[in-house]
C-alpha cells in the first residue's frame, strides 16, 4: 500500500464535607455587639475570610466535577472506538458464517500500549507476546479514531481478494484478512493512537486464540469461504 495506509500482520507464533444545619463548619451562633443592644440579636453572619473559604471550596468541587465529566467522556470515547472496531470484524466474520468476536479488556489494553509505543517511536512492527495471541497492525487516516479501526479493519479484510481457497495456506499478502475472520479465534483488543510526527493513526489488534496456525489442516477449517 501507500505510505499513507499501510497493514501488518502476525500469526501467533511467539515473536508479541456538607453545610448542613445551623450549626455546621464556617457559620457563627447569635451574637450581640455594642451597636446591637437596641436592635436585638442578629443573624448567623460569615465573615470575608470563610467567604473566601467557601469560594475555594465550591471552586474545588466545580474543578473536580469537570475531572470527571472529563474521565467519563474519556472512557466513553474510547468504549465507542473499540465498538466500532469489534462491530466491524463481527461484520466481515458473519459473511463466512463463523462466530462473532467478543471484547476483552485484557488484550484491549495489551494493544494500547503497543499502539502507544508504535505511535511514540514511529515505528511498525510486531510486538513480543505469547504464542497464543495473534496480531494485526495498521496505519493510515481518519477524521475520528472510529474512522480510523473501521478502515484498519477494512483494509485487512480485502486482503481476500488474494486468498486462495483452492490452495489455503498462510500468505503475507492475506495474513491480516485470515486472522480477522479466523473460526477458532474467540476474543479481539484493540488499540490505537496518534503519531504527531507522520500525522497518521497506528492501530493495533490482538486476538486470542490467535489465528494463522501453520498446523496442517487449520487454515481449511479456520477460513471458510464467504456464504
């Protein structure tokens, strides 16, 4: 591909408080002064400096109130792009009849980080992980992060445009479309994030168990053709 979208994969062989009551904190009793023995008692009153402490304390709670409007907009985003990528594989997977895919935290948060240290050091290539997890990688555009999986996704399973059923087999041209619609693989991670220096996404996936296996018979039985 271009330099602009490009794709990677790997088969699974090792490599990758509260102011209730009169009586509460910052408020005075009833008191009398000189100028108050005509006029009775006066009210509660506060003076400028618990004003003043007020004031930080309502800023204190405004500030962390947007701390977590802030973290909840955060995990919502990121539960919306790892949607999109799941919906996106269970999309090409149902054309071969093979069940859908399921999200996993674990490896979720494995391809992240990947992604993170991709993005950071400008690099593409496969991560060292235990033998069961398999990997696909890409890099390209995207206006949203959701965008950018969804074409990932896309991109690695037209990949079977070269695939040839008549001669099933593992193939660095099909490798990335094998592994997305590979029947035994039960679980998918995903993860993606921004290089600032090429200004395109990398996005990572990680499946379990992986698929690609060079065991005699499984690409026949793990790449069914499209129904």
């Amino acid at each position: 591909m271009g330099d602009q979208n490009r794709s990677s994969a790997a088969s699974g062989l090792p490599q990758s408080e509260d102011q209730g009551g009169d009586d509460a904190p910052g408020w005075g009793w009833p008191s009398r002064s000189e100028n108050q023995e005509d006029a009775g008692w006066g009210w509660p009153s506060r003076s400028e400096a618990e004003f003043q402490e007020g004031d930080a304390e309502s800023s204190d709670q405004e500030d962390y109130a947007n701390f977590e409007d802030s973290e909840s907009r955060e995990t919502r985003a990121t539960a919306s792009v790892r949607k999109a990528a799941l919906d996106a594989h269970n999309a090409y997977r149902r054309r071969h009849k093979v069940p859908d895919l399921r999200g996993d935290s674990s490896l979720d948060n494995r391809a992240q980080n990947y992604a993170n240290l991709l993005a950071k050091t400008d690099s593409m290539s496969h991560s060292k992980r235990p033998g069961n997890i398999g990997e696909n990688l890409a890099w390209g555009g995207g206006a949203t992060k959701e965008a950018a999986v969804k074409d990932a996704v896309k991109r690695w399973y037209d990949e079977i445009q070269f695939y040839k059923y008549s001669n099933p087999g593992y193939s660095s041209k099909t490798g990335h479309f094998t592994q997305v619609v590979w029947k035994s693989t039960k679980i998918v991670g995903i993860g993606i994030a921004y290089s600032q220096k090429k200004k395109w996404w990398v996005v990572v996936a990680n499946y379990s168990p992986a698929g690609n296996s060079l065991n005699a018979g499984e690409f026949k039985k793990n790449v069914l053709p499209r129904k």
